[in-house]
C-alpha cells in the first residue's frame, strides 16, 4: 500500500521543519531516532534495512 500525494507532502513538510528547527549537530540522532521509532511501527527489518539502502543509493 502506498501512501497518497498529499499525505507523503504533509510528511515531508513536517520532517523538513522538524530538521530545521533542530541545531545542525542534533539532526544526526533526530533522524536516527526517528528511523528506530518507525522501525517499531513497521516491525520488519529486512524491510527497513532495504529502505535504508534505497535511501542511501538515492543520495550518491
């Protein structure tokens, strides 16, 4: 199931402000908190893991 249009604008709206409300030395632990928080949503790691890879792949 994916989520919607606007849903996934409402995520990235929120995530973006929350990052930059945050002092560039927290964003790290912030991002890595909230990967293990929604890991524990999602509860398949395999999973988690690809979409960290994805994520990573993305970026280079």
């Amino acid at each position: 199931m994916s989520i919607d249009v606007q849903s996934l604008e409402k995520v990235y709206d929120n995530l973006s402000f929350a990052i930059d409300k945050l002092p560039e030395e927290k964003r790290s632990l912030f991002l890595t908190k909230l990967v293990l928080l929604l890991s524990n949503e999602i509860k398949d790691g395999e999973k988690i893991c690809s979409l960290i890879h994805e994520a990573l792949v993305f970026e280079a």
